[in-house]
C-alpha cells in the first residue's frame, strides 16, 4: 500500500484497552482527522463503484484478529474535520499478545494516510471461580433435595412412583 504525501489522513487520537479477556468485548475508540481535498463518506445505499471510506485492519492488512476488518465511517467527514469511530471488537479466544492497528481506507481503491500507533492487547485466560461455583451448587442441591424427595412420593399414575429421572 502506498501512503500519499502529505498524509491525508492524520491521527489524531484512540482509547484501547490493553487488557480483554479471551473471547471478551471491549470497546475502541479511535479519532482521525481528514487532511485530504476529499469528503470522506459511507455510502451505504449506493453502487460498490463510489467506493465508501472505512477505517481497516493493520498488522497485518485487512486481519480478522479483532471479529471484525473494517469499521464503516460514522457518516460524513469533510476535508479538514475529524471523525471518531467508536466499535465494540471480539478478542480472541486463545490467550496471548496481539497488535491492535487501523488505518483509513478507501474501498476498492487505496490504504492512505496514516495507521493509528500499535497497542499490543493482552488477551487474558478466562478466569473461573470454581471454588465459589462449588458453593453455590451445594447450596441449590441442599434446596433442591426435599423437593425431590416431595416429588418422588406423588404418585405418578398406574400405580408406580416418579422418581428423579425416570420411574420406581
């Protein structure tokens, strides 16, 4: 991809977590500002051929590491202001270290300007407290327990007795 002179397209500034768990949500929030002699916009009701503005996935180009390779522009960005995308991304489900980079792009036609800086997200193994989980399943079993016991001596029709799970 070749960047323009000039870079028409300038970072400006981005929230992203350096933490998610495995599998987690979070939310970024990147702002760029269009320092090009174009309107950047989304066309969502128009032909492929007018070729909308998104912000794409970098390190590598157009990966999926995130749930997601491209955030649609928020509407129209005229030349000189500055647009926020704001998106919620999936991390991945195997713990480890990933990079985090975005740069604009004009679909069908040219990556420009420049990327936001890499943030390596720590993508954490989901932590389980099964010590408390325990606890709260002895404590539905122990109020659970009469109540199978109840129903175990209802009779069940034709003489026989339901017992939890199947017939006595």
């Amino acid at each position: 991809a070749t960047v323009e002179l000039g870079q028409p397209a300038l970072f400006v500034s981005q929230s992203v977590p350096t933490q998610v768990p495995a599998g987690g949500r979070a939310t970024a929030t990147i702002t760029m500002r269009n320092t090009s002699t174009e309107t950047w916009q989304n066309f969502p009701t128009l032909p492929l051929s007018q070729f909308p503005y998104s912000l794409g996935s970098q390190d590598p180009q157009d990966n999926n590491t995130w749930g997601m390779g491209r955030v649609p522009i928020p509407g129209v960005t005229l030349p000189g202001a500055s647009v926020t995308f704001t998106f919620t991304f999936t991390a991945p489900t195997t713990p480890g270290t990933y990079p985090f980079q975005w740069r604009v792009v004009r679909e069908q036609l040219r990556w420009f300007g420049m990327s936001t800086p890499v943030v390596q997200i720590q993508v954490t193994p989901i932590q389980v407290d099964c010590a408390g989980l325990s606890r709260q399943l002895a404590d539905v079993q122990a109020k659970v327990a009469p109540l199978l016991d109840e129903l175990a001596d209802l009779p069940a029709g034709r003489g026989t007795k339901r017992r939890w799970g199947g017939t006595a």
